[in-house]
C-alpha cells in the first residue's frame, strides 16, 4: 500500500538500473541478409493486400436501405415551382409571425418590469414600517438552495512558492 504525501506528490519505487551491454560487431554480410529479408516479407505483404483487396466492413449509414435505394425513381419528388402568390402569402406569413412574436416579447419584459418595480415598492413601504422586517425580507434565505461542502475552504498560502507564469526552466538532464 502506498502512503498518500503532502501536496500531492507521490513516491514511487526507484528502478534499478544497470550499464548497458557492449555491442559486438556483427559481419556485414549477415546484417544485408537480414535487412533483404525483412524488405522481401513486407513486399510479400503488400501483394497479399493487392490481391485480396481492402474489404472494408458494411456500414448501414454509409450502404442505406437497398430496397429505397431499388425505389429510388418512384419516391422522387417533382421539383415545385412556386407561383409569386405563394411566395408573396409566405413573406407576409413570416412579417405576421415576427410581428406577432416581437408582441409577445414586449408583453413579457412588460410583466417582468412591472412586478421588479412593485416589488421595489413593496420594500421601500416596508423599509418605511420597520427595519428589522425589510432586513428579514431582503435577507438570503440558506435554505433555498440546498448546499453543503467539507474541508477547508480556504487554504493557507504556501510560504516562498514561486507561481508559474508560462516560464520554465528546464531541468532535464542530458546524458
């Protein structure tokens, strides 16, 4: 079991490590056969895959529904044409629509401004009967929304911590 430490860092075993071997040499003509080998199996691959082909696997979205695609020619619309009577009823549609809705939204800001504006007054009247009333009236009530946390809230800053502000230096080491 592994101890959690402060601020988050985290030991972890050291590995161990050992120097690396010494590379014999190798005869030359062996390191061709091998590298002749590995290109002449890879050529072998690639004449496989031309042969057999890339099958890729059916995909519905992409293949669609063969029997729409049979009726194809039978479920086609004509393309309509529009007379400018249409077209011309359409546009006034649409002006009547956006009337309509520009009248609904003023209404609305309307309500809300006028129940902002009483509820001020309803304050100011009862800022006018006693303090300790509007106080409680004005006050956040906790339990409205339910919320609870535990832990601190605040941490305590860390003595001389040097905050990151996009500049690093750079510690690696180069061996």
């Amino acid at each position: 079991m592994q101890l959690q430490a402060p601020l988050a860092f985290h030991l972890t075993p050291s590995l161990a490590g050992e120097p690396m071997k010494k590379k014999r040499k190798m005869d030359q003509n062996i390191l061709i056969q091998r590298e002749l080998k590995k290109k002449r199996k890879i050529e072998k691959m690639i004449r496989r895959l031309e042969k057999l082909g890339r099958k890729l696997k059916p995909v519905d979205e992409i293949n669609g529904n063969f029997k729409m695609k049979k009726e194809r020619e039978l479920r086609q619309r004509e393309e309509t044409v529009l007379t400018e009577e249409v077209i011309e009823e359409r546009a006034l549609l649409l002006k009547e629509w956006s009337r309509y809705k520009l009248l609904q939204y003023k209404i609305e800001c309307r309500a809300i401004k006028t129940a902002a504006l009483s509820q001020q007054e309803a304050l100011n009247e009862l800022r006018g009967e006693s303090e300790d009333l509007y106080y409680n009236a004005v006050r956040i009530d906790e339990g409205l929304v339910p919320f609870s946390c535990q832990g601190p809230v605040e941490t305590p800053p860390i003595k001389d911590y040097d905050s990151p502000d996009g500049e690093y230096i750079d510690t690696t080491k180069v061996f």
